[in-house]
C-alpha cells in the first residue's frame, strides 16, 4: 500500500499528511513534487493544506495548471482515492473534481481551532469506520473555508449522501451557531458523485495522536486503510 | 493589443468584504451607501496579438481568470 502527498510551492501540511499516514499509520508514503507528472503505482493521493502559489487569483486557482494536476485528474477518473484537506480542497473544487467553491469566511477572520464535525454519511471509503451522527474534534485553519454551491449543487449533494461532514457544536447539533465560516448547510466536507475523492477543509492529519488534542481524525485514515485492504 | 478583465463575485454570492466595507463607509458617516461589492480587475498586454486572440481570451477568463462558480467577468478589448 502506497501513499503519495503532493507538494506544491506553498503547500505547509505536507510533512503533517507524511506523518499521520507514515508515521501513525505506517503507510509507504511519498512526496510527489508537483512538476512531476505521473502517479502510477500509489493506492492513495492527498493534496495537503497549505497556500499554493501564495493564493494568488484565487486559493487552488493556480495550482490546478500544475503538471501534476493532469495525473490528479486521470487518478480521480480511473477510481482511485484522492483527499484534499484545507488547500487540498481548493485544489479539487478549483480542479472541478468536486463541486461548489470556497469563499472567504463570513467573519473576514482567518481561524485557527477546534471545531466539532458531524458525520454524515458513512458509505464511502473515507467515513466507512465511523457512525453517523458520531461527533470528532478536529481543527480548522483557514481564511476562505466558506463553502458555497448554487441551488441544484446542493439538492444533488443532499440526495446522492455526499455531505460527509458538517460544523456542529459538541452535542452533535448542527447549528448556525456552530458555523465557524458561514459554510452552506454548516458543509465542512463533501465527496464527488463517485465517491472516490473526498475534500474538507478540517485537518484530520493534526487530529492523529492524543498528544496533538485529539485522535478523532484518525477515523478517516483507519477507513481508508479499511477500505484499500478489502 | 490590450485587454482588461473585470471579474465580481455573482450576486448571488455573498461578498463579506464588500459588507465589511460597507460597514466601515458608514463609520465614516455615510451611511446612505447601501451596497459594496468588491472584485478584481486585471490589465492584460498581448504581443502579436492573432485573429483568435479575443477568443482565446474568453476562455482564459472562463478557465482560469474567474471561477464561474461564484464570479462573473467582462472582457474588455481596448486596441
């Protein structure tokens, strides 16, 4: 089982990705540069959080044209799991691999905490451990978490279950209170119609060891090796 | 051949800077301003500029200058 991190010019939570899937994990996990143009032979793909390219245009807008980015996109074609966490998730809305786009936070405020996330649906290679409606802690970090999507985005997501976690206060309510960033339905992580890539804005890599606050994002990872060993 | 891109968030999409902005236009005492919306414009030089160069940049302005998603752009050419 192999793992691949994208690194682009910026990207800042790399080496927290490397070792929650190496370290913790124990995953072979490599760095894949992202002027490098080929992904053969990797069982899972993450786009860590980060600034690419400074954030310029807009976050994700130019690193989607990284050579790299055409690997991705084939990747996330043919079946195999991607995560985009934070940057990782501008990436893929910019990319189109999901849908929607994320805008800066109601608040103008960058924030930097925990928050609570409500699980979703479970059916899906990244939740497939947890319970629905289980409640994990895990941090956010960012000043355009804000997820928006029209109308019909938004119906397609509720009916094919690809809300996969929302803001919620500790008790598991889903609330406007609970919304850190002014997100559409509290929307904190959704996956594409395939279910194969997953983006959130959440750092489950810095919710990996009890010494960091929290373990709760190790749920996700343990589903995805779950997943790959069936 | 010059070209400028004017791109705006759709109005559709919340825009909190331009309401922060708003905001602070009626600290400033005037509070009859009840809109702000805030958007990028671009200036765009192009050498030898070809018969599809118009096109090519509508696309540039779909594909990578605006997000069609939350924003909307107007291409203007200026000789």
């Amino acid at each position: 089982m192999k793992a691949a991190v994208i690194r682009f010019p910026g990207s800042n939570c790399d080496q927290d990705c490397h070792y929650a899937l190496q370290r913790v994990f124990g995953i072979s996990t490599d760095y894949v540069w992202h002027k490098d143009s080929s992904l053969k032979g990797y069982d899972l793909v993450v786009l860590p959080g980060g600034f690419s390219y400074g954030d310029y245009l807009r976050c994700g807008a130019i690193a989607r044209f990284s050579p790299i980015m055409k690997a991705v996109t084939d990747y996330a074609n043919a079946g195999g799991l991607l995560i985009g966490i934070c940057n990782g998730f501008q990436v893929l809305t910019e990319s189109r691999l999901l849908p929607g786009a994320l805008v800066r936070n109601r608040s103008l405020h960058f924030i930097c905490e925990h928050r609570f996330l409500r699980v979703g649906a479970t059916d899906n290679p990244f939740l497939n451990l947890a319970q629905p409606g289980q409640v994990l802690n895990i941090p956010i970090a960012h000043g355009e978490g804000n997820y928006t999507a029209d109308q019909a985005t938004l119906e397609e997501l509720n009916a094919n279950r690809q809300i996969l976690v929302r803001y919620c206060d500790a008790k598991g309510t889903v609330s406007e209170a609970a919304n850190p960033n002014g997100s559409l339905n509290n929307i904190a992580g959704i996956c594409n119609a395939g279910r194969n890539v997953f983006g959130l804005m959440p750092h489950p890599e810095r919710a990996c060891e009890a010494r960091l606050g929290s373990e709760d994002g190790n749920v996700i990872f343990q589903s995805i090796l779950k997943y790959l060993k069936n | 051949m010059k070209a400028r891109v004017t791109v705006m968030p759709k109005k559709s999409v919340l825009d909190p800077q331009g309401v922060a902005v708003r905001d602070a236009i009626a600290h400033h005492g005037f509070p009859q301003i009840s809109m702000v919306r805030i958007g990028k414009v671009m200036e765009i030089e192009i050498d030898e500029a070809g018969p599809d160069a118009e096109a090519r940049l509508h696309e540039i302005c779909a594909d990578l200058l605006s997000n069609p998603v939350i924003e909307d752009y107007v291409l203007q050419i200026e000789g």
